[in-house]
C-alpha cells in the first residue's frame, strides 16, 4: 500500500443511506424504448431496413431491460436470497482474495 493511499472505512449505515438505480434504468429504459420504437417505424417507412432492424434489436434490448428492473423494483427492497446463497465473506481489509481457494 502506498503511503498517500487512503482506504475508507465502513461506517455501517450503507444498507440505510444505500440508494438503488433501479428508478433510473426504468426511465432510461422507457426513453431508449420510445426512441428506438420510433426509429423502427421511421426507417421501415422509409426502406431502410438495415437500420430498421438495427432499431428493432434496440428496442428488443430496451424492453428486455424494463422488464428486468420491473421483476427487480417489484421484489422490493428487503429482497434477501435464499438459503443456497451462501453469505459474503467480510473485508478484512487486507485486499487478498477470499473464498474456496483462499
């Protein structure tokens, strides 16, 4: 470690002051949604259909995504996982890998 490298401490509180994106991958989700729709209608009216399959794959992307941070924002927040998730190990600060081979 380096002398002027500074490591943060947790204070604890991250789960209370943690804030999720979720509400801003729907919004950015719903944007690139509209905007990749019109696309597709724009260039297949036009015979371009390239660039009218480019969009449809967009979209198809965009609205995969909505429906994931739907299912996501539905779980709610004290979404825990289930017994066959086995718990993090803590940071002990070191910076040295942890786990089965660790």
């Amino acid at each position: 470690m380096l002398g002027s490298e500074v490591i943060a401490m947790r204070t604890g509180s991250e789960p209370t002051t943690a804030r999720s994106p979720l509400r801003m991958r729907l919004w950015l989700s719903l944007w690139g949604t509209a905007w990749a729709l019109f696309g597709l209608v724009a260039f297949a009216v036009n015979g371009r259909p390239g660039w009218a399959a480019a969009c449809g794959v967009v979209l198809l992307i965009a609205v995969t995504d909505l429906c994931v941070v739907a299912y996501r924002m539905r779980q709610g927040s004290r979404y825990q996982p289930g017994r066959e998730v086995p718990p993090y190990e803590p940071d002990r600060g070191d910076r040295r890998p942890r786990g089965p081979s660790g």
